[in-house]
C-alpha cells in the first residue's frame, strides 16, 4: 500500500513544499513513497491572490518546480528563484560554503532523487475537498497531510473534516529560527541541520496530535450517536403507534403506552439536537 504525503499547493514557490517532503523521505521509519500536491479550486481565500485560486494546473506547475529545484541543489549546487524580482535566477552553492558543503548538500539532495517514489499532482473543487479527502483516508489511512504551504483561509476547512473522518496525521513545517527571506537558500532543509534532531532549527509538528484537540474530537464522536439514537428511537415508536392505531384502536392500552414511548421518544430527539451531552 502507497504510503503518501499530501501537499495542499497554494503558490507556485516551491522552497515552503520542498522542505517537508525532504524531511519525510528522509526520515528514517516514515517509508514514504508517494508525494501528491493538489490545488484547491474555487476558493478565493485560498491561495494569495484569486488568479491563482482559478488558475488551471497551479499544482502540475507547482510539482515541476520542486523537482526543478530538487534537481538543480542535487546535481549543480544552485539555488533557484522561481517567483518574486528575481525569477529566473541561480544563486551558485559555491558562492556561499565551502567545498565540502556544498558537497554535503548535493549529497543530501541527491538521497531524495535516488528515492523510487511517486510523484502526482491533482486540482480539485473546494466543493469536493471532503469528498476527496474521506477518499484518502479510505484508501491510504497512514498517509501524511502536510499544511506548511496551505493558506491560513483553508485550516478551517481541513480541521473541520478531519474531525469528522477522523484523519489524524496533519503536519506543519515550523522554523525555530527567523526566517532570513534575503537569503533564502538558507531557509531550506539543508541549512537547518537535518541529521542532528537535537540541533534541528525546525520542527516538524502534527497539529492535531494535542489534548484539546484529541478532547474536542471524542466530545463530538460522543455527541453524535445520542443525535441519532434518539432520532430513530422517535421514527420507531411513531411506526409502533400508528400499527397499533390502525390495529386495535385509540382506546387500547397498547396504543396509549405507545403513544407515549413516541412523545417521550420526540422530546429526547429535540432535546439532544439543541442539548447535546457533554463529556
């Protein structure tokens, strides 16, 4: 089974997605061997500007330049700008670290291309986000959803159905360190000690694995079922009643007991909707 890392792409910038999807090939135990970014469509706040949230293939162009960038820190030693003033520039490795840096950097990089992994892109409706994430957890529970380049407008969005398919592997690449934008090879994994993890100047955080979040969850997951239980038990009683009705008339004392399972039944049904249990 494909174990992947999900990548919601927002921008054409490749630095914020290489950075995580370095970190979970590289780290050891993780086994990741699919990397899918995917666009989210339809969505004005999802993206910095609305051409680019309507913009057709952001995610095919998105995945050309992280390998693009992969490839030029691998195999030449060079930084590549993509967007901004500088797009289209090359900033030499050499020019920054010593030889044996720069080796130790095309080394690094070098261990991802080596990697046999799959490589997908994919732009999806806003509307289908649920859909399209439910599938995933469906077909590839152990996957990775990785939210560092997401736009703050989608969290909400992404949180949301989490909780209800019950996803539980949602990461975040986080400096430790300010970023320095001027100089932003140094912002890259390599800068930022990957083999030490003691050293790491970042920190890769699941921002669903915490006690309130966990607590929220359960609370929901515990809520729900009093929902429909008491839903159903209304119907049932209903159906019980108007058999009884029809078979033995209202003066029986079957259809009065029945009656009142029914109305006791619809008053929990309202009560939970409006009132829902706590844990």
């Amino acid at each position: 089974m494909a174990k992947s890392i999900y990548l919601f792409a927002t921008s054409e910038r490749p630095d914020q997605y290489l950075n995580p999807i370095v970190h979970c090939l590289l780290e050891p135990g993780l086994g990741i061997n699919k990397v899918v970014l995917f666009h989210i469509k339809g969505f004005d706040g999802g993206v910095a500007n609305k051409d680019l949230s309507e913009k057709k293939g952001l995610s095919g162009d998105l995945l050309r330049n992280v390998q693009v960038l992969l490839d030029s820190l691998a195999n030449y030693g060079e930084y590549r700008f993509f967007t901004g003033e500088k797009a289209g520039e090359r900033k030499l490795l050499s020019e920054v670290y010593d030889s044996e840096r720069v080796r130790a950097i095309q080394s690094l990089y070098k261990k991802c291309l080596d990697r046999e992994i799959s490589w997908v892109n994919s732009d999806i409706k806003y509307l289908d986000l649920r859909n399209e994430l439910k599938r995933i957890q469906a077909t590839e529970p152990e996957s990775i959803f990785d939210v560092t380049g997401s736009s703050k407008a989608h969290l909400g969005d992404i949180l949301s159905v989490s909780i209800i398919e019950g996803i539980r592997e949602i990461y975040t690449f986080d400096f430790k360190i300010k970023p320095d934008h001027d100089n932003p090879w140094t912002m890259l994994i390599h800068d930022l000690n990957l083999e030490a993890q003691e050293k790491r100047k970042y920190k890769y955080v699941n921002i669903v694995d915490t006690h309130f979040f966990r607590e929220s969850s359960n609370s929901i997951l515990i809520r729900t079922p009093s929902i429909k239980i008491s839903n159903i038990a209304a119907f049932v009683f209903l159906i019980a009643m108007l058999v009884a009705y029809f078979a033995f008339g209202q003066v029986n004392p079957f259809v009065q007991v029945a009656y009142i399972l029914s109305t006791v039944a619809s008053l929990l049904s309202l009560y939970f909707n409006f009132f829902p249990p706590r844990k």
